[in-house]
C-alpha cells in the first residue's frame, strides 16, 4: 500500500492580476518523500510554497496539507511544519544557540529536551564546536545551516526549504546538501524543496516536479524522467559525413543524428542498438574509435522540456 498522501493540490491557482503565478497545480506528495519542485525563475515555485503554508489565499483550486485544508487551517499547517524561505529568520546579534533557544521557547520546548535538541540539531552540521558566535559574523553557507536547524527544531513532520542552497559556492553547497540528506533521513521528515540545482534534485530527491509558469510539465523520480527521453550516442571518430547520417537517420530507432566537432551524435529511441548503426557507419567508409551511450542528466531533461514547451 502506498504511503498517504502529505500534500495535494487539486487545479490549485493563483493569479497576480493577468498573471498566472500557479496555473491548475495538480500534485500529490506522498509522505516520507523529498520532492523536488524545479522550474525557472518565476516558474511559481515561491508562490506555490507560499499557497501551500496557508499564507496566500488561492484564487481557484484547492489544497490540503497534513490534512488540513489550506484556507482554513493554514495556522495548523504552519504549526506542523517547518520553512525555511528567502528570509532565514535568525537575530544576527544573538548566537547560534540563543536564536535555537528563542525559537525553541517560541515553540514551547523547555528545560531539557530544548538543550539536547539543539545539540541534536547543531552536531549533524558541523555547527555545535561554534554554537557560542554571533550570527552576524558567519558566512552566508553557516547561516544557512542553522536556518536549516532553525525549521527542524519543533520536529516537523513537512518540511519546505526555499532554495536552501542558493548563494552557496559549490563546496559549501555540496556540504549542506549531504547533511541535509542525512537530517532529513534520521528526523523521516517529508520534504518540498525547491531548486535551481539539478544535481541537488537528482541527490536528493524521490521525486520531482517541473513547472514553467505556473503549469506543471512532468513529475516522477529523477530516472523517470531521464527514462521518458531518448538516448544519447556519440560516435567518435574519422572519416564522418553527410551521406553517413542519411543512412542512420534511415534507420529504425534513430530520431535525430547530427555531426558535431567531427562526432557523430545519434538521439536513439529506447529500442535501437547501437551495435547495427556502428556497422553502418564502418561499412561506409568511417574510422570508429569509441562509442558512447547514456541517457543524458536530469539537467537535459530539465533543458529540452524548457525548449519544448511555449
Ligand atoms: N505578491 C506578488 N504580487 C504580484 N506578482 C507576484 C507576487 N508574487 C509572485 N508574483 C509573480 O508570480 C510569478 C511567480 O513568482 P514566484 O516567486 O512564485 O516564482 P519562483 O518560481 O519562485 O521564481 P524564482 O526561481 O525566481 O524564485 C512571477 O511572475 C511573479 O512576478
Ligand atoms: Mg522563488
């Protein structure tokens, strides 16, 4: 039996005037899941956090998370899961462990179990040696961490995080992204995260959506995805040419074959050998030195559905 179902959206909208921020969202996240909602800049995936959390009306469709429905209950929703958005929320004058313990006070988790939580918390991040600091004083990548503990500090059962990696150079990025798989694993908190890093969905996340002013184009793990497009082989070699390629192209399986930098590059459907068409290309008088196959990054699946799509 699946697990139920943490968030759905049924046709859930909103317009700014003659902008459709979120166009008809239907989405169901079961829980447990990290998912990933991807899409360009003014895609919607702000606003459909924000929709979602209960803190903007809807103008059609609806939305139940946890159970509750998100224009009655959105208090409820807020109270059981935790966001970290564009403003992370921390005292830049108070040290790390005094905005957990304000926060923590804020959520009613005294004596005892607040100190062992935020040590919980802080460890896993590489933070607890620093707890003692001013905010103001760390980098962008360490606040970000402790923002990352700030909205698990109440044990949320959903978790939404806004581009928790933005701004972060690549190592820091990779760091946080490793401790926040480890995080979300041991606190089994379900997870919506958005991203404009393709290799963080496909680290992270189970599932992932991509939406393109306000409408969703796909969902489905990160293989999914990659599985629904064709497959890519490239040809290296000598000898290559036009003549070559009409004869490829005339092949069953073939969707696309081009010449690039003197390569060979052949789009093939799920059901081509590639074994056949390098005969071909030998028997007509090319040098084959190396053939390449794979089924492109989620990053291409990201790209040609940006192409595809008005
Ligand atoms: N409060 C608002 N008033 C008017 N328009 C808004 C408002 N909030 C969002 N929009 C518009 O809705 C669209 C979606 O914005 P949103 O912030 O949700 O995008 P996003 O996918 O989060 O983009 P980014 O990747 O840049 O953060 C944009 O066209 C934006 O200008
Ligand atoms: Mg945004």
């Amino acid at each position: 039996m699946s697990a139920p179902a943490i968030i759905r959206t049924e046709g859930l909208t909103r317009t700014f005037g003659s902008v459709r921020a979120v166009d008809g969202l239907d989405l169901e996240i079961p829980s447990g899941t990290v998912f990933g909602f991807l899409g360009p800049n003014g895609a919607g995936k702000t606003t459909t956090i924000r929709l979602l959390l209960g803190l903007l009306e809807p103008t059609g469709g609806r939305a139940t998370v946890l159970g509750f429905d998100t224009r009655a209950d959105g208090g409820s929703i807020r109270e059981q899961s935790g966001a970290l958005l564009e403003h992370h929320g921390l005292y830049e004058r108070l040290s790390a462990e005094d905005n957990l313990t304000f926060y923590a006070r804020v959520w009613r988790i005294g004596g005892e179990a607040r100190a062992a939580r935020i040590r919980a918390l802080l460890q896993p991040l590489g933070l607890w040696e620093r707890r003692g600091e001013p905010v103001g004083r760390w980098s962008r990548g360490m606040k970000q961490k402790l923002a990352v503990a700030r909205a698990l500090l109440h044990k949320p059962s959903l978790l939404f995080l806004d581009e928790p990696t933005a701004g972060l150079d690549p190592v820091a990025a990779a760091t946080l992204r490793d401790e926040l798989g480890t995080l979300v694993q041991r606190e089994g908190v379900t997870v919506f995260l958005t991203t404009h890093n393709l290799v963080e969905a496909e680290r992270l996340c189970s599932r992932v959506a991509v939406i393109k002013q306000g409408r969703l184009l796909a969902v489905g793990h990160p293989d999914e995805l990659k599985a629904s497009r064709a497959t890519r082989a490239e040809i290296t070699g000598r000898g290559f040419n036009e003549a070559m390629l009409a004869l490829l192209r005339g092949r069953p399986g073939v969707v696309r074959a081009q010449l690039q930098n003197g390569r060979i590059v052949l789009e093939l459907a799920e059901s081509a050998e590639t074994a056949p068409l390098v005969g071909l290309i030998v028997q007509s008088g090319g040098l084959v030195e190396e053939v390449r196959k794979d089924k492109g990054s989620l990053e291409d699946v990201f790209l040609t559905l940006m192409e595809e799509e008005p």
